[in-house]
C-alpha cells in the first residue's frame, strides 16, 4: 500500500516526457520502460560456461545502446522509498546545466591524456556503474588499479569516500583519478583545464552552468553534480519496508532481511533505520578480506583462460616477469599510519549489490554467495579483526535466503539511468560537436 496514492499528477501536456509523480515517487514513463526492457544491466559478454568449447557469446551489438536522456535534475529532486532526504545528504544546491555539464565530462575520454580513458570507462553503467569483469580495474596504457572500483550509483551519501576513506568530498575526489598515472594520467591540473578551455564546445557549457570559464573548482562541482543524480533507491525492499507494501517480497527475502538484521548481525554495519537506509556505518573495519590477502600463501601457478576451452597453466614466476607486482594493501593504515587501522576498510553500502560484483576493496569475491560463505565461516580470525566478525553457523537455506534477500535491493530506476548513461556523448576526438 503506498502512503499516499491520491495526488497523481501526470504532466503530459507540460513535459515532452510523460513522467508520473506519485506524491513525490517518479515512477517511470511507459516509452522509457519499453526503451529499458532491452538494456542489459551486465558485461557485455555474460561468459557464462566460457570454459566449454561450444561458448557462444552474446555480446550485444552497439546498436542496442542508443539510450534515452533522463530527466537526472528531476531524479535528483525526488525523494525516493529507503533513500534521506536531500538535506541529510551531501548535496550541492541541484542545477540543470551543471548536472549536464558533469555528465559530459564523465563520459569524455579526452579527459585522459591521452583522449582514451573517461570515468565511465572504470565505472561502467550497465554494469552497475563499477566494472564486472575485473576484480581491480585497468587504467591509462594498460596499467593495473590497486583496489576493485566501487558503484557510484548513490555515492553522494558516504561521509567519506574510497575504500580506506581518505577523501571527503567529491568535489575534490575527481582530482585523483584525473591525476593518477594509473587512471587518466594527467600531468597537471592546469594541464585539464587547459584542454577544456580549448575544446569547442566546453567554453559555452561552463559559462552556463557556472558563470566562468572551467578552473580547479567547477570541474569538481560538475562531476559532482553529475555523480549525485545517479541516486537508486526504491528498490523492492524499500517498497516492501518504507512503502509497507507487503507482497513485494516473497517468503525467503523477507527471512533473509529477518536473518540480516538478526542471526546473521549484518545490520550492525550494514544500517537499516527507521525512515532510510544507507546500508553503512560510514565506520571502516577489518573484517578479516584484507589480513587474507596480505597473508595468503602465494600460488606457483597461475590458470590462464586463453579462449573458450582452452586453460594454460603457467608458472607464476613468468607471469610475474611481465606484469607489476601485486601492490601491498593494508587498508586505513596508509592513510593514518596507524597500526590499529591495518586492513580497515569502509563499510560498503550494500544498495544495488546484486550489479556490483565482484566485492570487497578488492573483488575477490565473484558472487554473493562466496561473500556469504566468508561471514558465515567468521572471516579469517586474527588479532584485530572486528568481534562481530564471527562463526555465524547459517545453515545453506539461511544463507541462500541472505542472498535473496541482498538482490532485493536494486534500485527501481537503475536501468532508467543507464539508459540515459548511453545517451551520453563519449566525447572522442571523432565527435567533438557533441
Ligand atoms: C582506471 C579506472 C578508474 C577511472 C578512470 C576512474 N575511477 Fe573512480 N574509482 C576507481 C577505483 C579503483 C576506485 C576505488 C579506489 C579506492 O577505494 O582506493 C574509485 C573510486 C571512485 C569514487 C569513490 C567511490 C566510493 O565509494 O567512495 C568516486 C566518487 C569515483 N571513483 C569517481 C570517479 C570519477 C568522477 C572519475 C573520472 C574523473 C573516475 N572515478 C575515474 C577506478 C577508476
Ligand atoms: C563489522 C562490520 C560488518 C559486519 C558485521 C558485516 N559487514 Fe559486510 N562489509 C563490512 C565492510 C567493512 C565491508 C567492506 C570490506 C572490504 O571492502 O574489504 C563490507 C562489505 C560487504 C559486502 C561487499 C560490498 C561491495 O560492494 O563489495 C557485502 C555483500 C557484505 N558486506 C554483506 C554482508 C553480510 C551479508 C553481512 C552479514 C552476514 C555482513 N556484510 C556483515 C562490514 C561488515
């Protein structure tokens, strides 16, 4: 039952788009559905049997990618069931040409140094706006990103950004992979700012959002402004929680959240309240992911899928010869230095999690089955790891009903944004009207 279906407004005849406000939840239009309905939210490959001789593949055709625009300044300014409201958030005042400004540069690889590399090349949006095929991403010529990259769906909400925390604003946060050397590798910002102020089209599209030419600030606030649109919430599990619709969830999704925020003890963390949920403590932990990986013995061979069906194994030591070596990972300690902080990460919002695998800072995990089958077993217990991290002794129905109950949680309009995600200028040096 929704709180108030009463003040359906449907703004046909002022909007070229049929959106419909549900007091104050935007549903989608029927023309945007249909366009959805054959978007796919994964890699492009599914890769699923790779291993057989007789793979196929699916990969879709460029073809099926022309997108639909969003209204992202509507979204933005909606409330949607499980998310806060906008003054509890992190958000800048909301402004339309500063959001398509954002969303331009988002997705333009003359960005990068060498005009190939865009944010969304890392943060892909059908796949959940992060990278499904790679564990740890691969930035400017090939080079190898230390940790697994995060969603930005929703991003606005964390007090503090990345893995170990080390940033609070993303405003600022665009700096770092626009300077990496490892990401867009530039050499300077006034380097990025220069090469904008030279573009055709990008003089004009500063003047309107901000009134001046592109500096050091406005770069930050139009990713920002982007980045904050990109909310999903009213995931079934909101409808069934904060919309007190009961049917939406079936019998084992609502065990799984009874084991959640029960049994299991995931909601300690992972936050559910009363009138929203962040899924995160904003706290960091070490939940034993981390102590594993810098502790785990090192294998001498490494299996190597060469093509459908044919895996090589080859020593490790050949592969270490040509690649880079595996960085040291030790969490919230780089950024305080201090030995308490060893392999402490950021409690990970959960919302959207069944499009974001693989998981942890590190993708180590492939599903959430395997995420499941970590905390049930009580992570990999040494000093420091959190007390809450424990044997959990979840029998294989219970676990399987914490994964159900986790897939609930995608947002409604996710394949609204990716829609619009595809109708989004790319930017290359091929297209520099758009
Ligand atoms: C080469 C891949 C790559 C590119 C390009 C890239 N990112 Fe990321 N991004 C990552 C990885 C990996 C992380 C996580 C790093 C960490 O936690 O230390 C990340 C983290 C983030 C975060 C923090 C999310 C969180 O949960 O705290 C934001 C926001 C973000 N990126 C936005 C951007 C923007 C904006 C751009 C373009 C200016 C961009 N990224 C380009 C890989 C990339
Ligand atoms: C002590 C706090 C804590 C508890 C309890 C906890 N988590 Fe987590 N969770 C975290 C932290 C911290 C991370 C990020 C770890 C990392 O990146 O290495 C995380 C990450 C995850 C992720 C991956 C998120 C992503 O985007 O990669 C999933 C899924 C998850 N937790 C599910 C659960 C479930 C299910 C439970 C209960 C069985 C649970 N968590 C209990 C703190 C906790």
């Amino acid at each position: 039952m929704l709180r108030l279906p009463i003040s359906v407004l449907v703004s046909t005849l002022l909007l070229v788009s049929t959106e419909i406000v549900i007091d104050g939840f935007v549903t989608i239009t029927h023309a945007q559905q249909a366009k959805q309905a054959a978007i796919r939210l994964a890699s492009g490959d599914h890769k699923e049997g790779y291993e057989s001789p007789q793979y196929q593949t699916d990969s879709l055709s460029l073809e099926v990618r022309s997108g639909v625009e969003a209204n992202l300044f509507a979204i933005v300014n909606t409330a949607q069931f499980g998310l806060p409201k906008k003054a509890e958030g992190r958000f800048l005042e909301p402004s339309e040409p500063a959001i398509k400004l954002g969303r331009k540069l988002f997705f333009d690889r003359r960005l990068s140094r060498n005009k190939t590399m865009s944010c969304a090349m890392c943060h892909i949006p059908e796949q959940g706006f992060t990278n499904n095929e790679l564990q740890r991403p691969i930035g400017f010529e090939g080079r190898a990103i230390k940790r697994n990259a995060p969603t930005i769906l929703n991003v606005v909400y964390y007090q503090r950004l990345f893995a170990d925390a080390r940033e609070n604003r993303l405003e600022q946060q665009v700096w770092g992979p626009l300077l990496a050397s490892n990401e867009m590798n530039n050499p300077s910002v006034g380097q990025v700012i220069d090469t904008l102020a030279q573009l055709p089209e990008y003089p004009k599209l500063f003047e309107d959002a901000f009134g001046e030419m592109p500096n050091m600030l406005n770069v930050g606030q139009a990713l920002a402004q982007y980045q904050q649109a990109l909310l999903a919430g009213n995931s079934r599990f909101d409808q069934w929680r904060y919309g007190r619709q009961q049917d939406v969830l079936n019998a084992e999704e609502k065990e799984g959240f009874a084991l959640f925020a029960g049994k299991a003890q995931c909601s300690s963390c992972h936050i559910v309240g009363d009138e929203y949920a962040l899924f995160t403590d904003q706290a960091l932990h070490d939940t034993g992911v981390g102590y594993q990986v810098s502790m785990r013995p090192e294998t001498t061979t490494i299996s190597v899928q060469l093509a459908p069906g044919v895996v090589g194994q080859l020593d490790k030591s050949v592969v270490d010869s040509v690649g880079e070596d595996k960085p040291n990972d030790v969490g919230r300690y780089e950024v305080t230095l201090d030995p308490a902080d060893r392999w402490k990460y950021r409690t990970a919002s959960l919302r959207n999690i069944a499009l974001t695998a693989p998981y942890m800072h590190n993708g180590t995990f492939a599903s959430l089955e395997s995420v499941v089958r970590f905390y049930n077993a009580g992570g990999v217990p040494h000093d420091g790891q959190s007390a809450l991290i424990r044997p959990l002794g979840l029998s294989a129905d219970e676990q399987a009903a914490l994964v159900a109950f986790m897939r609930t949680l995608t947002g409604s309009n996710v394949g609204e944004l990716v829609a619009d995600a595809f109708a989004a200028p790319i930017g290359d040096t091929s297209s520099t009207s758009r």
